[in-house]
C-alpha cells in the first residue's frame, strides 16, 4: 500500500547563544577585594579560619581585605572565583554549567539522602565522590547540609576538579585526587598556557603576584601539559559509574565506546565544548586569559566551552545558581527566605512600597532593608540571563541530536467512520551516545506527545499527555491510580526503568534499584555471581528503552473508529517533550512544591510541528 507522507518542517543547527562583546568575569565578579560587597565565602578552603576571617572582614574593612588576599594565596583547594579573574569567559559559562550546578542541585541532595536512607546507609559517598569531590577529599560527612560546607564544596565540579588531576584514573566510580596546592601551583591542562611566560615576565606590568609575598592579583606560575584532560577518556571517571551491587547508573561511556563518534576519532569534547551544541563542528575561539584588561597570548586561540552542554537544567533558587560571586555575600539559607517569584526588589515596585501605595510584606529580617532587596533582584537579574543561555543551548542540543520525520499514513488516506493507523519516525542524529544518555533509571525523561483536532478545532484523540502533577499518564501516575484519568495506552517513553523482583519472580518497575520486596531493610552489596552472567545483579535490572546513535525507532498510533466522525480538515501535532525528572520520583524523595513547579517550568518541547489533511 501506498505510503502518504507529510515531512517535519526544518530546524536550522542552533549554535551557543553566548552575548558577544561582553566583560564576561566583572560583569557577574564581586566589585573587588576593597568594595562594600562581602565575598564571604568565594576564597579559602571553607576552614572555620577562614570563615571567621570573612566575618571579620565585615567588622574591619582594611583588615578584611588583607585576609581575603591571604586566603587567596594560601588556599590548597583554590575557588573558582580566583581562577576567573583571568579566566573570565570560561568562568561565566562554566557558572551556569551543570559542572557548577552539581553540588547545588536540592534534587541530588533529595535523590542521594534517599537511596542512602534506603539502602541502609549502605551507598556510603559514592554520589558525593562526583557532586561534591572537593569536600569529600577533605573529608566532610556525606550527610553534611550544603550551607553547612565549605564554599569549595559548594562549586561542585569546579576548575581544580579537572585541571589539578594529573594522573589516568580511569572507571573508577568517581575516586579521583586532586593535587592539593595553592593558587600558585601548576594547572594541568592539554597546552603549556601560550603567553604565560610573557606574563611571569613582566608582573608589574599585568598586576600580579607569584607568590604571597608580594601584590597583585595571584596566578599559577606554570601549566603543566597533561593531554588526557582533552580525551574522552579523563571523563569516565565520573560519566560511566556502577553503584555498588553492579547497576550502572552512568553508562555513556560504554555508549560511546561503541558508538561511530568513537570510531571516528570523535572525542567528548569536542560535542559538548564544541562551537556547536552537540555537534562536532570545530571551537570557538578567545585569548588563553586577559589579565588586568590586558589580552594574553593570541586572540584567536582555541577556545573550549565550559558551559558543557547538555540536557540538564537547575531547579535551586536563582539567587544561589548560577554562581554569582555578588549572591555570596548572602548565605544560602539567607537567599532562600527571599521571594524571587515576588516582586521584591523591583525598583517600580520598590517605590511604590516607599511611597505608602502598596502594604509592605513580612520581610524577613535579613531583607529587610530596600537596598538589600533591590541589590538580590540585580543579582537574579544577571543569572537570569545566564539561565535563558542555557535553556537555549539545552535546547540546542537536544534538537542537533535528533530528527522527527512524518505522520506517514501507511494504510492509506483516513475517512469518516473508520479507525486508521499512523506513525512518526525518531532517528538518533547524535553519532556518540544513545537518546537519551547520561544518567539513566528513574530520572531523564524523553517521551512523544501528539494530537489530533477535527474540523471544528475539537481534539478528538491524543497520546503523551499529563496528570495535573506534570506526570505522564502510565503506571506511576496519581492520577491514574486514583482512576481520575485513562492510562495512556499508546505512550512511546524513552524513560529506562529500574525493574525489582518480587518474592514470586515478577518484574515490577521501581524508583530505585534497591529491593524492597526480598527484604524490607535492604544491605546494598556486591552480588556473590558475576554481573556478566546475568549482566545484571540477582532481583534488580534496568530496561533500557533508549535509541542507539544514529538509529530510529518507528512510533505507531491508531485513532479508533468512533472518533473519526467529521468530514474535511484535521490538524495532527507532535513534539517530543524532555524533563529531567518525573514528578512522581520527587514525591518518592520529598521534593518540595516549588522544586516541583521548577522542573515543570523547565520542560522543554523538542521538534514542535503539526501538519493538515483533508478526510473525506
């Protein structure tokens, strides 16, 4: 039989949106060292030293100073902040980055106390080792609260995450070292820092130091080449992990491994740090550093995007991430007693609350003052930039990454009264890893939503739509469950689930891969057969529902009889529709209401086109 087919319309490559001409580093940098704003928190190694020393900063302004330049040149685990003073550009992408976002994210905080509750304590660091690897290495409590850690700990995967390793690790679940060592000890990194020399050589001239004796702005006084930090290989470590009983809750690694990107030479980097979200398509350029407005070495470098693009998207309050070095001058429960959904801040509203026109909130003591409140709102102004960025790069990727080709009416020209039959085609475009990828289970979600209106504009059939918690309507929805709403019997989902085995042999789908029917109080532990008899250990399994790269999977509806009633124009939509995580899961952990809304205002629509056809 004939096959009719309407094509997709066509999404031209999107490319990073990042603002050109900008002052990348001041524009979102504390004032300076000697300047009203505290940097509480943006220097030192998180000791309560120096904690005690940013608060006596406030109290003694000159004296303050002094102690910020010392921490910054006696830190063993140096903060972004220092390193963004030269390296402005990569700072600001490397902000809003998920790198920055790991140790932030109150969804891995709900998510890793979870499974640990759970499973007995039994996981023990091994989500921190990645979130927080600075804080582990100096040895904080995995369960210590995150305005309870260090402000190093706080930046997640920060610059000394990747260039203060100089050594292979490997698959190693995350177990990497750092090299302890002050502002001023080497970097590692895939070059020798061209224009460094010129630097070192002339210290007057770009206002640094080299040591803590004298003034400046401190800089590391070499770069040594270590070329596995530009190979795929370095980011395994963290990208292809197993938790402890032998289920890979990272798995991209493999993926790759197998995929024709590899084959071809195609590193990690140059997708994700590329020109081109998601593509391999060359890099950027930009000067190796500009210190004291003054370029470095050739402007026309290579330059690696640090915002690492990705699919992922932040949920915390805006005041916290991105990483703005002005929001350190308030503490993270500080920033979370301020209402950013309000107008708070907002100068028109501000005058009008100064003038008696509108009652005034029950501010919370520390915002109490108007110019407190209106310094936040600029604050969440310049990480609302950084955010739309990123949602347009997140965006990039997804849709570089994939293709939508159809309907295709196989069985022919629908008519009145009959119930005919129809299908989309999604291809994985992306030559390196499956869609989607990176952390698989009960999170990512990538599922087909279309729908069909009649003549009259009526919608008379539709697959991948929602409860009113944002969940799709399968066997974890509310909603469903209650019987409020059908279970949709055609949703294509890519989401992978955990399946458990109950005490009679059945499979049933699970947040998590911990058994709860074998044992009410399970002990997470290595399984006493190989996983590579079973490729998975006894009574906990993944099924993977994912497409390979560059493969297509074929999804096929059918609009039954009764509700093809009307002659003449119908108008079918479709769009596939990414979340980071399903609604039910942050119910499981205790996420909060407004985590909730977050995650839904995130999702995004991929691929969005309807098509008409006439039904005789």
């Amino acid at each position: 039989m004939a096959t009719t087919v309407c094509h997709a319309q066509q999404h031209a490559p999107l490319a990073s949106q990042v603002l050109p001409n900008v002052d990348y580093y001041t524009s979102f940098a504390p004032r300076s060292l000697d300047s009203d704003v505290s940097t509480d928190g943006t220097v030192g190694d998180g000791t309560a030293d120096s904690i005690q020393v940013a608060e006596a900063s406030n109290k003694n302004e000159s004296a303050g100073n002094d102690a910020h330049l010392a921490l910054l040149r006696t830190s063993e685990y140096p903060s972004a902040v220092t390193c963004g003073r030269c390296h402005q550009r990569i700072f600001t992408e490397w902000a809003s980055s998920n790198h920055a976002y790991a140790s932030i994210s109150p969804m891995f905080h709900k998510f890793e106390q979870a499974i640990n509750q759970l499973s007995s304590g039994t996981m023990g660091t091994f989500c921190v080792r990645c979130h927080q690897q600075v804080g582990t290495q100096i040895g904080e409590p995995r369960e210590l609260p995150l305005w309870d850690r260090s402000p190093i700990a706080r930046e997640g995967v920060t610059c000394i995450t990747c260039h203060r390793v100089n050594a292979a690790f490997g698959r190693v679940n995350g177990e990497r070292h750092i090299t302890p060592g002050t502002i001023y000890e080497p970097v590692y990194n895939t070059g020798t820092a061209p224009g460094l020399d010129e630097v070192l050589g002339d210290i007057d001239y770009y206002g640094v130091s080299v040591d803590k004796d004298h003034e400046g702005t401190p800089i590391h006084v070499a770069a040594k080449v270590f070329e596995t930090v530009g190979e795929s290989e370095f980011c395994v470590s963290c990208h292809q992990v197993a938790v402890n009983l032998g289920i890979k809750l990272e798995v991209v690694w493999e993926q790759y491994r197998d995929s024709p990107a590899h084959a071809k030479g195609i590193t990690c980097q140059e997708c994700h740090m590329g020109k081109v979200p998601g593509e391999a398509k060359g890099y950027d350029t930009w000067p190796v550093a500009i210190v004291n407005g003054r370029v470095v070495g050739d402007p026309n470098r290579k330059h690696s995007n640090h915002a690492f693009y990705g699919p992922g998207y932040p949920i915390a309050h805006p005041g916290i991430f991105p990483f703005n070095p002005r929001g350190l001058k308030w503490s993270i429960k500080d920033w979370l007693t301020f209402d950013y959904r309000a107008p708070w801040g907002e100068p028109e509203w501000e005058q009008s609350l100064a003038d008696g026109s509108i009652s005034a909130p029950d501010f919370p003591q520390i915002w109490s003052a108007r110019e407190d409140r209106e310094e936040a709102r600029f604050i969440i102004g310049q990480n609302l930039v950084l955010l739309e960025n990123k949602r347009i790069d997140r965006l990039a990727v997804m849709e570089n990454g994939s293709r939508v080709d159809g309907p295709f009416f196989d069985d022919g020209a629908p008519k009145v009264g009959e119930s005919f039959s129809f299908r989309y085609r999604l291809t994985n475009t992306d030559e390196g890893h499956n869609l989607p990828s990176g952390s698989l289970g009960a999170q990512p979600e990538i599922w087909m939503n279309v729908a069909l209106f009649d003549p009259d504009g009526d919608r008379v059939f539709e697959s991948g739509y929602v409860d009113k918690y944002g969940d799709m309507a399968d066997l974890h929805s509310l909603e469903v469950a209650a019987g409020t709403i059908e279970h949709d019997d055609q949703l294509f989902n890519l989401q992978t689930k955990f399946l458990t085995t109950n005490v009679k042999g059945t499979d049933r789908e699970m947040y998590l891969p911990v058994q709860f029917d074998v044992d009410q109080l399970p002990f997470l532990r290595p399984s006493n057969v190989p996983t590579t008899v079973l490729n998975h250990p006894p009574f906990v399994r993944m099924e993977a529902r994912s497409i390979p790269p560059l493969g297509y999977r074929d999804v096929d509806y059918t609009v039954p009889a009764d509700r093809m009633t009307k002659p003449g124009t119908y108008r079918l939509q479709v769009r596939l529709r990414s979340r980071a995580e399903p609604i039910y899961f942050m119910k499981f952990v205790g996420a909060t209401l407004d985590m909730e809304q977050r995650i839904n205002e995130w999702m995004i629509d991929i691929h969005p086109y309807a098509v008409e056809f006439e039904v005789q």
